[in-house]
C-alpha cells in the first residue's frame, strides 16, 4: 500500500524535533520573508545534482536555530527532506542552501540517481529558534513567500519508481524488561526492493488506553531483499503492558514508500503475533 504524499511528509518529516522544541514564550518567533529556488532545473547526474535555496529570514535575540524543507514529486510518493542548523545563531539576513550530493544513490535526503524526472515542488517549510519557538509554511503561507515552487528534474538514468514489499515481520522480543542490561523492543522486516534497494523503516506501537511510540532501523547500506531490524530502548519511564503494532512503513532510496496500518493486514504479516509485552 502507498501512502499519500502529504500523511508521509506532514506526520513524519518535520524538522522540530531534531531540537525537541516546539512553541515557547520568547518574543518574537523566527521568520522565513522571501523564498528563491535558484535551479528551476537539475539533472541528477550531474553534480551538485540537488536544489538550491536563497532564503530570507529574521530572528528574535535567541538567533536562528535551524531551516528544513521538503520536496516532493509530482507523479509519484517520492520526497526527500533537508535540514539545515546554525550553531552560530544568526539573527537576520540571507542564507543559501542545498542538501548534500552523494554521487549516487546512497542519498535519502536529497535528490538520487533513482529520483523520477519530471516536476518536484517545495511542499513546506518550518524554522526555529535556540529559544524553541517554531514556525511552519505549507500551503497559502508557503506561497506568499516562495516565488515560484517547483524544479524540473532531469534523470536520463533509470529511476525507481515502485514502493517496496514487505512479506512479514516478527517480534525479535516477546518480552522486554525495563530494568534489562539490553532493554530493546526489535522487530525483524522482510523486505523487498527490485531496484533502489531498501533505505529504512519505522514501525509504530500502541498500548492500549495509553501512549504510542516508534521503532526505527536504517539500512547500513541499500539493499534489494533482506531483513530490516527496528529498535526501540524501552526506560524506567516506559508503561508496562501489552503493546500492539498499528503502523508499518519501509522506504526505498529515493523515498517510495510501503505504509500498512490496518489491522488484519498487520495481523497477517506478522502470523497473528503483533503483539509484545513491557515488564518491570
């Protein structure tokens, strides 16, 4: 199953987090005044083979903290995601930006040799402060500050454009304690790429009447057909219980996405054993 372009980016592809700020009481927020794309075209073989940003921005006294932005296709579910900090804490002026050129396909935060020609439009924005304050552009705000939001991308290669398959999946871990020397939840995906290879995955648990949380692995390297581990280290703070999987998605490199949250589905790849338990 893919997932829509703008759940997989507006529900997991936000920069905040990277700072853990959210809205604070400093006056004034960040802001993001003017927005040029200075390549309206990029051929991904070619380096730098990625987009390049102007962009204008103030800040309050507590400086700029960080700009991230998205970019998606126009004919498929692919998009890629750039985040940029500033240790310096800069308080106004005009930055330039690009994400980082690989060379090849290895890169899942920018444009790859298996992107999809064709147009890619900026589909939000957001900036933050050193004080935690954050700002987000999509839609009507993006437009009243970007000039012109698209790129043509040019890919004379052969672009990936099929999501992966996923053909089951096992809880590594019936039962983890939080007082463990290795607290790990992990969770093992099959997985399968027939071009790109595979780049990460996230699943997603639930407890009953309580709180939700995220398992993440990383491919060391892309792969076409394999065994995906996801982790996540439970704590003292972790509720106990039993905890279900309500949410599976595998990324290939250039951002082709499988997502599955129905419940017979999930049930089903993992043989009817979804479920795992939290212990003291």
């Amino acid at each position: 199953m893919r997932q829509s372009i703008r759940d997989a980016v507006l529900t997991s592809v936000l920069f905040a987090s990277a700072h853990g700020v959210g809205l604070a009481a400093s006056n004034p927020p960040p802001e993001i005044t003017a927005v040029s794309i200075l390549t309206p075209t990029i051929n991904v073989a070619t380096a730098p083979g990625q987009p390049k940003l102007r962009v204008n921005f103030k800040a309050g006294p507590a400086g700029l903290a960080s700009i991230g932005y998205v970019f998606h296709s126009a004919k498929t579910d692919q998009y890629f995601s750039v985040y940029n900090s500033f240790g310096e804490a800069p308080r106004s002026g005009r930055l330039y930006l690009r994400s980082t050129y690989t060379g090849g396909p290895g890169n899942i935060t920018g444009l790859t040799s298996y992107s999809i020609p064709g147009t890619w439009t900026l589909l939000s924005m957001n900036a933050c402060d050193w004080a935690s304050q954050c700002v987000s552009y999509s839609d009507t705000t993006l437009g009243k500050i970007v000039t012109n939001p698209n790129i043509t991308v040019v890919n004379h290669g052969k672009p990936d454009i099929t999501a992966p398959t996923v053909t089951g999946a096992t809880f590594l871990t019936k039962s983890v304690s939080r007082s463990s020397d290795s607290p790990f939840i992990r969770i093992a995906v099959q997985t399968s790429d027939d071009l790109s290879g595979i780049a990460y995955g996230l699943a997603f648990i639930s407890k009953d009447s309580g709180p939700s949380y995220q398992l993440q692995g990383r491919a060391s390297a892309p792969w076409g057909n394999s065994s995906l581990g996801l982790y996540l280290e439970v704590n003292r703070d972790t509720p106990t219980g039993k905890y279900t999987v309500v949410g599976l998605k595998v990324f290939d490199v250039p951002g082709n996405t499988y997502f599955v949250s129905d419940a017979a589905q999930i049930k089903a790849l993992f043989a009817g054993r979804n479920t795992m338990e939290v212990v003291s």
